[in-house]
C-alpha cells in the first residue's frame, strides 16, 4: 500500500501542471549573444593575445651567446624544464634517452627565458624544442633523436663526438 501510495503521488506530481504564480523566472530577461566577429586589433586589451617578442637586439646578443656555448659544449640540449624535471614529454624522453648512455650534456630551460626560446629557434631554423647538438651540431627533435637511439646511430653518435 505504502509503494502504490509512493507511485500515485510521484505520478500527480509529473502531471501537474504549473500555475502561473510557480514561474519564477518568467519575467527574468533573457541573454542575447553577438555572433559577428570583430576586426583584429578592435578587441580589448584584455583579451589580446600577449606573446613576448624579444627586442631585436637583446635577441642577437643572446644568439650569440647560445651559439659560442653551442661550440664550447660536446652535448647540449635545449629543453622545457630541467632534468630532473622536465615540463614536456617529448623533452623527459629525450633526457631519458642520454641518460641511458651515461653521458654529461648541458641543458638549458626555453621556458625559462623568451631570449633563449626564440633565439635557439632562429639559430637551428627549427620550430620545436626540445633541441640537441652534438660537438656544435643541430642533431634534432625528440622524433629524431628516438629514431637514431633505436637504430643505434645515437650511440655512434656519442662514440664519434668523445
């Protein structure tokens, strides 16, 4: 009796239908939505789009700098984060994968610094990071440096550049 009362009471509850004196929000205003797209540059400075773009020759200092530690260091990557913490899959496998030779390389953190991160890009003509040179050389990326690892070239690689 109890379960057939339960249902008849849930039943007049769906079948009731509303009073007019029940629609609280009937006179609430209703939200209107531009979809036209302003021209760029007309959007508030608020919401621009904010990249840092090195002043061009505090940019050329930097590159300079990179290239001559580029020179100096047998192994150097460029990487997201350190490697004890790197900030990128692509980057941690890398690090991986030259800890697994046992060899000492040079990091630095692109994230650290928009110089290094912009400079190192126009010096290798390359868009990604991370980035490794091998005795002053541009190696590659991660795809590159799995590649090479897999088929055993990294390793002559390394061997070559002692």
């Amino acid at each position: 009796m109890f379960r057939s009362v339960c249902v008849r009471s849930l039943c007049q509850l769906r079948l009731a239908r509303p009073t007019a004196s029940t629609h609280v929000f009937a006179s609430t205003p209703r939200l209107h939505f531009s979809t036209t797209i302003q021209e760029e540059g007309t959007t508030h400075p608020d919401f621009a789009p904010k990249t840092k773009t090195p002043p061009e020759d505090a940019l050329q200092a930097t590159m300079e700098s990179l290239k001559q530690d580029i020179t100096e260091n047998r192994l150097v990557l460029f990487m997201k984060g350190v490697p004890r913490a790197p900030r990128c899959g692509f980057s941690m496998k890398v690090v991986q994968i030259l800890n697994t030779y046992g060899v000492k390389y040079v990091t630095y953190d692109v994230l650290a610094d928009p110089y290094v991160h912009n400079g190192i890009k126009k010096i290798s003509n390359w868009p990604t990071i991370p980035q490794l040179y091998i005795d002053g050389e541009f190696i590659g990326g991660c795809d590159i440096i799995t590649e090479m690892h897999d088929s055993g070239e990294l390793r002559s690689a390394l061997e070559a550049a002692k």
